[in-house]
C-alpha cells in the first residue's frame, strides 16, 4: 500500500507515489551553500530570524521523469539494482528550464551551443541579489558543469579519428566538428543509481534512490541533509522525511496563541516519547525525522534538552509553521506511522483589525486545516512566567475558538464529514500554581461537565475544577473560564478531551551563549533541568487517539482516529469507497474506546451508550443486540472510515 504524505513545508497532501529527486545532489554538484554556518542552518538575517535555504527546485526531477529518462537511455532502474546512469547536458539544461521557467524556457536552453552555457544558466539564475552574488553564482555553475559534463567518447573518437586521417583541413569536415563541440548534447555526465520501489516485485512506483558518485559502485549513499531524507517535495521542492508514502501520516496541530508555550510543548512531547517509550506502550521512536527546518529543530531541542528557552517562533513570518516529525510504533510493531508536530501560531490565522479569522491563511498553509488531531493551547495563567516569556498575545483568547470553529467548519464544508479530527483543550504551564485559597465556586465552568465513568481521564477533568476553587485570582480564572466555554462551544462538533500539564515545571531563559557548543543550564551553579508536568498523560492520550498504543487493559489499536461524524451500520453497505459494515464486536470496541478516551459523545454514541447503561456497563447480551441493532439502523446513519 502506497499512503498520501504531507510535505511539512508547503503543507501539501501528495499522493505516496510522487516525489522528486535533486540531479545536482546525484551528479555532486553543492553550490551556494559553502559557507559553514549556513550549511548548519544558523546564519541569521537582520532580524534574528534564521535565513531560508538556498532554493534548490531548480535541477530537481519527478520520479517519473527520472524513469522516462533511464528507459531512453537503455538503463534498466531495477528495484535493489545499481545501474550506471547519463544524463546528457542538454537533458540536464532542459529540466532547470522546467523548473525556473516552464517550456518556452526549457526550448530556449536546448536551443543554447555549448559556447553560450553561461546565457543558458543566465535565465534559470536572474537572482534579485546583487550582481556580485549572481556572478558568483554563475561562475560556480559554469566551473562545475564543465567538470563533470563530459564530450561523449564516441563523438571524441569521431573527430580524433579523423584529425588523424587529416580530414580536419576540409572545411566541411571542420564545421561539423565545432556543430559536436557546440551540442550539448554530446555532453554527458554519469552516476551509479540503486532505486528502491515500494513493492520490490512492481518496477513502477519509485519509493526512493540511493545513488554513488564513485567509479565503482561499492558505496551508495542515502539523500542525505544532513540525514537520510526520501527525496523532495514536488510542490515546493523541500526535503521530504524520510517514511512518506510508506507509511499513514498523521499531523497533529497544536493550536495557541504565541506565548501559549507551543513549541516547548513540542520539544516535550518529543522528550517523552523519547524517555518513556515503554511506559507509553510505542516501540523506541529514534530522533527525529530530517527535513528543511532541520537544523532549527535540532537547536530547539538542544536547547530544550539543556533547559534553556526554545526559540520564538516567528508568528509573522511567511515561512509557514514550525514543525517536527518523528516514526512511531506501537509496542509489538504491528502499526507504524510517522507523526508530525505542527506548531501553529493563533495570530497567524487571525486578522486583528476586523476580528476575523484569515481565511487566506489557512488556504496558503493548508497543514493549518488538514491536521488529524488538534491540541488547543492556552496558558493557565494570563500572566505567564513574566517578562521572561517575551511578548505577550496580541490576539484575544476567543480568537482561538473561533480559529477553531472555522476549521471545523471548513472541514464540514469540504464534505469530508467523515473525518473530523478530536480535540484536546490544553492548559498549558500548569505548574503555576497560586497561593490555594478554598473558595468553591458555583461559576466554577467544569463543576457541569460530566463525563462517563469509563472515561480515563477524569482525573485531569478534577485537577482542572480543582484549579478553578483553589484560586480567586482572575489571572487563573479567566482562562479557565475560557476553558469551558471552548468545551462548550467545541464539544458539538468534534470529540474533546481536556488536560493540563507544563513542558518546563519553571520558566525558561534565553540562551545567550554559543550556539554551536550550548552548554547545560545552571542556577547558582546548580545544574537545574526542566521538570515535565503530566505530559506523560497527554502523550498517552495522543498515542492512544492515533492507533498507535493500546487502550487501558483493552489490548486495542484503534484502527482509524475516531471522527465524529463516523457512525456504525450492522448492514451490507460494504463495498463501496467510503463504506464499510461493522461487526459487532467492530462496534463494541470502538465505542468503549470512545468513552475512554473523550468526555463527550455524538448523539448515536450516546444512544448506544444508554443501552449500554441499562445494563449495568456490561456490554449489552445476544438479545439486547437486537434492540441495538434497531438503535443504529433507526439513525439512519451508516459507519463510514
Ligand atoms: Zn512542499
């Protein structure tokens, strides 16, 4: 099975089957990124922000075409196999036309004699630099291509056979050797090429390529930069992590305002996953996965890892969002899927002036709208750590929920009622707890949701009701307020859970040292990390909503993530696309799952719930089946994946 991926970059959903590959990478060609720092991703623009990659689409080719071109040129790409693979200059010339500048450019740089590389490179290199920067650039490319594009043995032998046979002094003779000399053409360059398809007995949907740049194929090397990546994306032209297409891909988006303390949740998460493995019932999940922002990712965990403040995340930038991604399994292995973080800032999706969510936004960063999970962040206490925190939010609390609600709506709107991602409302910096006063209070927001006695998470339900009683102070009461008002509001859309929990367990200060060698964080000479508050819970949760730990004692994977709108039939209305008939234990099993795992139900849930409870919470016997199978076919809804 071939699975759809999402490029983490540009947010796309691309079907497993597409990706590109970088000639310039296959051929050994690295220009532009010499400079050390840059390599590692840490030079800075004027503002502190760190500077994009060097744009790189430009010499990249779709696996098709990769398989196009190997057939014309009589290389048979084998899946495990190692060919020796040429591409002619022209070919090569012909895909960066592509790439910059569609098909009148391409004809227009096959048209190009060799003598006129440098005019060729001119189209496909108009930098909005400086002029040095582009003589730079143009003189790398023109030094490198003479390097490795080679004039081809058998037009070589031609013309020196016949300056040996002094032919060369007729002068049509010699118009025909500079027409060779001037086609590229009849320049080549080669590297060994190892493809590896998805299914090794189908030579047609290339998964990845290894390839060689040796005389001998001996060694063959991974896309790496710097890790092992599968290829790029064909949207965008960014790495593509490594896994995509081979594996389900679920996002899960963690939705707050700037100083919600996202990208801390982030690294948390990760750490977690990383330490407690076994508590969390998922195999060892290794680092994680490469791709653009790499070098970014790794420094905040770094420095997470060190107890230092992560980096801002850059709420204005157009640079889409910051995210990470990591492969998990559950325990035995039976179910692998990659898993990616997206940090998405609230005042990236909002419009301040008129109190509007940007629509735009979530259409230019589809990753926005397209997450299987959402964790909506907000901080427990309005004031945050303090000034250590940086900038305060600059949009209000209830733009989250509206921001929210859009989504969902869009998703309803889309007509994909079948995949309606679950909810997770995440108080955040749970640590802060404030001087306990024991004032319980009949607003308190949470004394009125109820959840089944099933359901696992009660505990954080309490610890958040508790939280409300315990303080007066409006700092805490207000975004708890919000709180509730976010179930509310939420929970007749999609299935919600709720918890609190802190990444840190102090606040965090910003590393000021030497990026490159950052060294522990120390208070008083006292080596002090940072204390992980219940994340435990939440990555549990996280892992049992996505199939990827059993439940409780259950020794159940969910098989899908559960949508609100998805709904049972005992009926035969399998077969088609989208629909599937359960057994009953199908139904059996989900539904307990469902009240494990969420405090509210959709309304069939809850019809089949009140059988259930008729009966004492024993599932209900062969004879009460009978009364639920009318309960589902009377709904009229049908059980949809
Ligand atoms: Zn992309």
């Amino acid at each position: 099975m071939v699975y759809k991926y999402y490029c983490v970059d540009c947010g796309n959903e691309i079907p497993g089957e597409e990706i590109n590959f970088d000639l310039a990478d296959l051929l050994g060609i690295r220009i532009g990124n010499d400079n050390a720092s840059a390599q590692k991703g840490l030079e800075r623009d004027e503002k502190g922000n760190f500077k994009n990659f060097v744009k790189r689409k430009t010499t990249q080719i779709s696996a098709r075409k990769l398989l196009e071109l190997a057939e014309k040129h009589n290389v048979p790409l084998k899946h495990g196999v190692r060919s020796f693979f040429k591409i002619t200059l022209k070919e090569f010339l012909t895909v960066m036309g592509e790439n910059e500048g569609g098909e009148v450019i391409a004809q227009e740089m096959r048209r190009k004699k060799y003598s006129e590389l440098r005019d060729a490179l001119e189209l496909v290199f108009q930098t909005s630099e400086n002029r040095i920067v582009e003589e730079k650039l143009l003189n790398d490319w023109l030094k490198i291509l003479a390097e490795r594009f080679h004039f081809n043995d058998e037009a070589n032998a031609t013309i020196v056979q016949q300056k040996e046979e002094g032919k060369d002094v007729d002068p049509e003779i010699r118009k025909m050797h500079t027409l060779m000399m001037e086609n590229t053409t009849n320049y080549e360059a080669g590297f060994w090429i190892e493809p590896e398809y998805f299914r090794s007995s189908s030579d047609q949907d290339i998964y990845t390529v290894r390839y060689s740049l040796h005389n001998q194929s001996a060694f063959m090397e991974d896309i790496h930069e710097p890790m092992s990546i599968r290829g790029f994306c064909p949207i965008c032209g960014q790495p593509v992590i490594e896994g995509a297409g081979k594996y389900p891909h679920e996002l899960v988006g963690l939705l707050g305002v700037q100083s919600s303390g996202k990208t801390s949740m982030i690294m948390a998460i990760i750490k977690e996953l990383q330490d407690n493995f076994g508590y969390l019932g998922i195999s060892y999940p290794g680092a994680p996965l490469c791709d653009s922002r790499y070098h970014i990712m790794m420094l905040n965990k770094e420095l997470y890892d060190n107890g230092w403040a992560v980096e801002k995340t850059n709420a204005s930038s157009n640079e889409g969002s910051f995210n990470i991604s990591i492969k998990i399994s559950d325990k035995n292995k039976r179910v692998t899927k990659l898993v990616t973080f997206v940090d998405i800032a609230g005042e990236q999706c909002y419009d301040i002036r008129n109190h509007q969510v940007n629509q735009e936004a979530l259409q230019k960063y589809p990753v926005i709208g397209q997450c299987k999970l959402y964790i909506l962040c907000s901080c427990i206490d309005k004031t945050g750590y303090g000034n250590a925190d940086g900038e305060n939010a600059i949009i209000p609390e209830n733009a989250l929920i509206q921001i929210a609600t859009t989504i969902y709506e869009r998703l309803l709107g889309m007509n994909r009622t079948t995949k309606i991602p679950p909810l997770c409302i995440l108080m955040t910096k749970a640590d802060m707890s404030p001087e306990p006063v024991d004032r319980p209070s009949a607003m308190n927001p949470f004394r009125n949701i109820k959840a089944h006695e099933k359901y696992l998470y009660k505990n954080q339900l309490d610890n958040l009701l508790r939280a409300y009683d315990m303080t007066d102070e409006r700092n805490i009461r207000d975004p708890l307020d919000w709180c509730g008002r976010t179930y509310g509001e939420i929970s007749r859309r999609t299935y919600v859970s709720m918890m609190s929990c802190s990444a840190l367990g102090r606040s965090g200060v910003r590393y000021e040292g030497d990026l490159q060698n950052i060294v522990p964080y120390t208070d008083k000479g006292v080596l002090i990390g940072f204390r992980r508050v219940r994340i435990d819970i939440l990555c549990k949760w996280i892992m049992e909503v996505l199939g990827l730990k059993t439940i409780d004692e259950m020794q159940y994977l969910l098989p899908h993530i559960p949508s609100y709108r998805e709904y049972y039939t005992l009926g035969n209305n399998a077969g088609k696309d989208d629909y599937f008939s359960a057994t009953e234990e199908d139904m059996k099993l989900r539904i307990i799952a469902i009240m494990k795992l969420f405090i509210n139900h959709a309304p069939l849930d809850q019809a089949i719930i009140n059988e259930f409870n008729k009966e004492n919470g024993r599932w209900p016997g062969s004879t009460l089946s009978k009364r639920l199978k009318k309960v589902v076919e009377t709904s009229g809804f049908v059980y949809r994946r």
